[in-house]
C-alpha cells in the first residue's frame, strides 16, 4: 500500500523473494521485522533453537531500490531470551545499522538509512558474542535494484546457505546445542541452505518449466565457510559477482565469500533434476548443502538425450565409510554364536550398509530400500547373500514398493557378510536367520 510516497515494504521467507521493483522511483520504504527465536528441524529427528529474523533462517528477504530510504523497525520478540541487532550491508552508516538497533526482548528499534549502491548484500545480528548469533541463523538478503530493475526472468528464488555447530555429531538425534568449540574450529557437522537439511527436497523443490529464466538470489550466512556454488547440469548463464555490477558469463561455480552473495540466472532448456549444491562436494553429500530445482516439460533431445536413471546425486547422510583395503575372501571363521554375530554385525552395519539403508534399517524412500522387516530379505536368505557378494541392480520389489537403484557388491570377508546378515536378520523384526561363514562361501 503506497501512501505519501510511504510503502510497506514486501517481506517473504525463503525460497520466495518479493516481487520485483522494476521502474518504480525511489521512495520511504518502512521495513517491520521481528525477531523471534523458535525451535525447529535441521533434519529427521535433529531439533535446533534457531534465532531468526522474521521467523525463517535465512531472515525475511528485502527488496528495494536505490535511492529508497528505508525505515527499519527491528522488534524483539517478548518470548525472546537475548537483546539482538541487526547490521546490513546495503546500509552506509556505522556499523551497518548495528550501532542503532540493539534491542531488548520485547522492545523495538528505529533506524533510517537511504540505500545509495545497487546489489545483492547480506544482513546479520552484531551483537555478542557475534559468531554465535549468526551461526544460530541470524542472517538473511536485502537486495537494492539498480534504476529501472533487474531484467525480468520467469522465476526468482532466495537460497542462502550456512553452517551450523551442534553438540552431537551429523544426524545425532534430540534437540541439539550449538558447540562454540566446533565453531572456533571451523568444523561444521551441518552446511545447509536455507537453515536445514532437505529445505528443496522431496517435495520443497525449487519449480521451472522447460525454456524459462531462473534468477537465484544466493548469499552466505556463514558463519566460517566460503560457498563453492554450483547447479550440477547447468551453467549460469550471467552471474553478478558477488552481488554487484560485474556481470560473469558461462560460469560453472561461483565462489560466494561468508557474508557475501551472488545472483545468478539461467536458461532451463531441457527436464529434470538440477541438483544445487556447494560443491566443496562433502558438504553437499554428507552435511545437507543440497537442493533440487525441478524441471519440467517436452524433452529437447537436440540439448540433451540418454536414458534417465533415477537415484543420482542423493544425499548420503554422515557417516564415515571406508573403503576395505585387502579382498577378505577367505577366512572361514570358526564358531561363533548368534549373539557374537550380531555384536560385530552391527559394527559393520554402521560403517558399510547405514549410509544408504539408514540407522534403524528402514531405508530411504524411491531410493534404498528397507532392511527392517523387508520382505525381499526375509522371504530368500540366499538371495540377500549373494546381494552383499555381488551387488543388486535393476527393479526389486521390497514391501511393495519398487527400487530401481545400484547396490555396490560390498567387499567384506565371509565372516563379515555373516555376521552383518545375522544383525540385520536378527533386528528390526526380521526372521531371526543365522547366516554362517560356510553359507556365504558356498554362494561366492
Ligand atoms: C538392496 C543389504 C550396503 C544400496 C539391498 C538388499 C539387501 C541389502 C538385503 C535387498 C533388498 C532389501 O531387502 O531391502 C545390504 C547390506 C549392506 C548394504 C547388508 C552392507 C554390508 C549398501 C550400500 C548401498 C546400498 C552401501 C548404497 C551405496 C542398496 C540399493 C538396493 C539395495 C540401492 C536396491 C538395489 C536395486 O534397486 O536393484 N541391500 N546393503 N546397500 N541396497 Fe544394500
């Protein structure tokens, strides 16, 4: 609602980014944010206090243009435990804003600056101890059009990633702390985009259809890590690096600096799952930084054509794997019992099959399937041996569901699949097989 050359400004949570601005002039822009701290998700199981900036991590998007003069009012919540600031980087003044918007719980704030440099710029809390705030989510974009706006694309998205400390290691479940230790070290447990595992997946994809422009505006909360930005099977077409004017073309990956941003638009000419990560690839793999933009519409086979094998690029969770260093075909073992199986069982389990058939056995949907009370295990013995021997490919029906996935045969002693098998057989509700040594080596 404009009045008196006064307006509103939009505000949106990610992945959505208010609408452009285009060929409006400058005018008062009052900005109303409120901080709240909330507890939420960062994956299955794994709660985080969160402190966030309008209720989302990253905090409300901005949206200006130059010679806006915006009138910030930075509330804090009354439910909130901590005073906060904010600092923004869009902002010519002392300390970014931060130095006039330190507020208590249950109070507000009012500061004015007037945005004189077009670009994509982050903004962040400031009060101390500084890294903490942050890296409990408090950072989020004020983008300020250049005269006349941005050139208009299709779709536009707000992604911002960031890295996260907590007590217990990747996946560990309840509601967890965040380590300043682990933050002081650099060592993330989590790097994710916009405050959790999975924010554009199974289900929250980021959508085009085939021949639009996509534009992302992408920024790095930070705190530590620097971005290595990639869509896998895309090349932007323009990057504005760094969130200014120099405008990059046909770039691959784009380095996104802790505490800076980018946008980046392409073409979408073909469907299917783009798959945006850091590809600083652990972090996308194995600590969250993933996401998917979906695709969809007529297939161009002059772009691209081949056979689509679903299952690519899943995220893979963070447990350590190893690889066997020696072909472990031959020992025999000699007796052990059910109970002796089953505790070095488990041990293998949670090295070699977890990563894929997950902690509790129970899989991960369209993509590995469940060893707990899973059919297709229980009903052949010999079948699921010769799985761990020599791999499985191509469709297998599991309680009803079809997989169409690769198991890598799985280089483990006689002794090893023995055991694993008898764990898995005698867990989760499965039919209590013991599997020995002998009958792994007669099906070798
Ligand atoms: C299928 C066991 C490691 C991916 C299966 C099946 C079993 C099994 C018994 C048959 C289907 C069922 O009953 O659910 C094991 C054991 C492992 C192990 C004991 C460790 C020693 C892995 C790993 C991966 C994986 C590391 C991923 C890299 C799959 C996939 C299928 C499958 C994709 C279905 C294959 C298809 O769609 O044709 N696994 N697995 N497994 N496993 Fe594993």
């Amino acid at each position: 609602i404009v009045t008196n050359g006064e307006m509103e400004a939009e505000l949106t949570a990610p992945p959505l980014v208010p609408k452009p601005i285009g060929k409006r002039s400058a005018m008062k822009l009052k900005v109303n944010m409120e901080i709240k701290e909330q507890e939420g998700t960062m994956t299955d199981g794994v709660k985080y206090m969160y402190w966030t900036f309008g209720g989302s991590v990253p905090g409300s998007f901005i949206r200006t243009r130059v010679g806006d003069e915006v009138e910030f009012h930075l509330k804090n919540h009354p439910d909130n435990k901590l005073p906060h600031n904010i600092d923004l980087h869009a902002v010519t003044g002392p300390g970014g804003g931060a130095t006039s918007s330190l507020v208590a719980p249950g109070h507000e704030k009012v500061f004015s600056f007037k945005v004189i440099n077009p670009g994509l710029y982050v903004y962040h809390c400031a009060t101390a101890p500084v890294g903490m705030h942050i890296a409990n989510g408090m950072y989020g974009l004020i983008l300020v059009e250049p005269e006349g706006g941005l050139p208009p694309v299709d779709k536009e998205y707000y992604v911002m990633q960031g890295d996260f400390y907590t007590q217990g290691e990747y996946g560990e479940k309840g509601l967890q702390p965040f380590d300043m230790n682990k933050a002081v070290k650099e060592t993330p447990d989590y790097v994710v985009f916009n405050g959790k595992v999975g924010s554009m997946t199974n289900g929250n994809e980021l959508t085009a259809k085939v021949g639009e422009t996509v534009r992302l505006f992408v920024g790095n909360g930070g705190p530590n890590l620097v971005s290595s930005f990639h869509v896998i099977g895309e090349i932007f077409d323009n990057v504005h690096v760094e969130g200014g004017n120099l405008i990059n073309k046909n770039v691959q990956t784009t380095l996104i600096p802790a505490g800076g941003s980018a946008i980046v638009d392409f073409k979408v000419e073909t469907p299917g799952n783009f798959i945006i990560v850091d590809h600083s690839i652990f972090r996308a793999f194995n600590k969250g930084a993933l996401g998917i933009l979906k695709v969809e519409g007529a297939e161009n086979k002059k772009i691209y054509s081949g056979t689509i094998q679903e299952g690519i690029y899943l995220p893979e969770g963070g447990t350590i794997q190893k690889m066997p260093i020696t072909a472990t075909a031959k020992t025999v073992n000699p007796k052990r019992t059910v109970a002796e199986r089953v505790k070095i069982g488990k041990e293998i389990f949670s090295t070699t099959c977890f990563a894929c058939h997950q902690s509790e056995g129970q899989g991960i949907p369209n993509a590995f399937p469940p060893l707990a009370k899973s059919d297709y295990l229980n009903a052949d013995s010999k079948r699921a041996i010769k799985t761990i021997l020599h791999g499985l490919s191509g469709e297998v029906l599991v309680n009803g569901i079809k997989y169409n996935n690769i198991m890598p045969s799985q280089n483990l002693s006689d002794d090893e699949i023995a055991n694993v098998m008898t764990y898995i057989y005698n867990s989760w509700g499965n039919n209590k097989t013991e599997v020995t040594p002998e009958m792994v080596k007669a099906l070798r």
